[in-house]
C-alpha cells in the first residue's frame, strides 16, 4: 500500500515537473524574472552562510583573532541582511502575482508551486544560517567562562547570560585587573568575545522578523501539503480496498456460478434416471 501511494505521489510530481518546463519557457513573464531574482538571492545566501561558517571557525581557533577576519565576519552578516531582504522582497511580490482568482489552470499551479518551493528554500538556508550563528554565541560564551575561570573568578550560567545582556562585564574586567595574576591578554580575549556575542546578537535580531514571516507562510504550506498527501494516502487505500472488494464479488460470482452448473447437471441426471426408471418399469 506504501508503496503504491508513493507511486502515485511521484507520477503527480513527473506531471508537474512536465507542465513547469513547458511553463517556464516564458523568459519575458515578470513573474518568472522575479523567480529567477529569488532563486539568485537563495544562491548567494547560501554561499555568503557557509564562508561565515569558514569564518567564524578561524575566529575561534585564535586567542586573538586577526581584525581583518573580524571586519569580514561583519562584512559577511551585512550581506547575508541585504539578500534576506532581498528574496523576501521579491517573494512577497510573488505573492502579489499569485492572487487571481483563477487558480485551476496549468499556469496558476505552476506559479503557486515556484513560489511554495522559494518560500521553503528561503526558511531552509535562513534556519541554517541561524543555527551556525547561535552555535558560534554559544561557543564564545564558552571561551569567555573557560578564559574567567582560569582567572579563578567563577561565574554562573545566569551570572555569565546578565553580565553579556546588560553589559556588565566591565565590571569583571575592571576586578580582573586588579589580579596580577590576569595577563593583558586574557582581559583582551574576554573583552574580544564579548564585542563578538554583541555583533552576532544584533545580527540575529535583523534577520529575526524577516524569518519568522516565511517560516510560519511556510508552515501553513506545510499543513496544506500534509493535507493534501493525507488524501492522498486515504484515496489509494480506497482504491486498493475497493480492487479487494471487487476481486472478492468476481470470484463469489464465480464460485456461484460454477454451484449452478453443478446443480443443474445433478438434476438434469437425476431427472433421466427416473425417466430410465418409468420406462423400464413399463417395459
């Protein structure tokens, strides 16, 4: 039964992959310009999210990072803001595009699925790209509680999130120098990190609102498609039942007719039997 459902779900996808390349031949279609901007946009997000990847890897390998390195993990998160606001930009206009009213033509569910698949791509690589960044919040809050307890200063998790939120790490440095111990280094390291984590966390605000927007248009679509496959599963398993069914009448018919023949011949013979019988008693 799984089986068939996925046959059916795969001959519903190879038509419409069919009827979007005889769609999308329409270069000159505004639609399709601005589909070909989102897919753009997608490209470059990708590739701009796995060198800040690259990057922030460097930047945690290093005590001190190099500022060029830094400068372009900035220049990076700026530039992955402005083709964010870019694909959703474009993707809202698609959205415009794909109000009519006819939506039961060719054309009409060729377009509703390019601008479902953006939609999807967009939240895929925006998730990702938060993800990488709060792994990197996490990983420097880390170095920055390892570099306060080599110090033998010790600060809870609570302690260390208020201290990052509120910017009172001044006042462990200002403390920390006081220490003969605390090398000018390890201060610059801490205060270092704690630079970055702002940058990342006003990084991760700009782009907030713009992904929370397509991941719950894409979460609706999600419910529709889910829907959508649900009868689709229930409609084969009504074929299916309905094959059994019918196979299951043929083969009482069968049985039903073959008990008639039977009966027909054993009265028939019954019948010349007696028939024997009476004229031999004539006889």
């Amino acid at each position: 039964m799984r089986d068939r459902t996925e046959e059916l779900k795969e001959g519903i996808r190879d038509s419409e992959d069919e009827e979007m390349k005889l769609v999308l031949n329409s270069d000159d279609d505004p639609f399709f310009q601005q589909v070909a901007e989102v897919r753009q946009c997608l490209m470059d997000l990708e590739r701009f999210v796995s060198e800040m990847k690259t990057k922030q890897l460097k930047i945690l390998g290093s005590p001190l990072p190099d500022d060029r390195d830094v400068k372009e993990l900035q220049s990076l998160r700026d530039q992955i803001k402005t083709r964010a606001q870019a694909a959703r930009s474009h993707i809202q206009k698609l959205e415009r595009k794909d109000s009519g009213d006819d939506v039961g033509n060719m054309d009409d569910r060729v377009r509703k699925t390019q601008r479902e698949v953006l939609s999807r791509g967009f939240v895929e690589v925006m998730s990702r790209c938060h993800e990488i960044q709060s792994e990197y919040r996490q990983r420097n809050v880390e170095r920055i509680h390892r570099q306060l307890q080599i110090t033998g200063v010790t600060v809870t998790e609570e302690k260390m999130e208020e201290m990052l939120e509120t910017g009172k790490q001044e006042v462990f440095t200002a403390n920390l120098m006081l220490d003969t111990q605390v090398t000018k280094q390890t201060l610059n390291e801490i205060e270092t990190r704690r630079e970055e984590i702002f940058k990342l966390e006003r990084s991760i605000r700009d782009l907030h609102d713009m992904f929370m927007y397509m991941a719950m248009e894409v979460e609706a679509q999600g419910e529709m498609i889910d829907n959508i496959e649900s009868c689709v599963s229930h409609s084969v398993d009504y074929v299916e039942k309905a094959k059994t069914d019918t196979r299951s009448a043929v083969t009482s018919q069968r049985h039903s007719r073959k008990k008639k023949i039977m009966i027909f011949v054993c009265v028939s013979v019954l019948v010349l039997v007696i028939i024997a019988v009476v004229v031999g008693l004539v006889a």
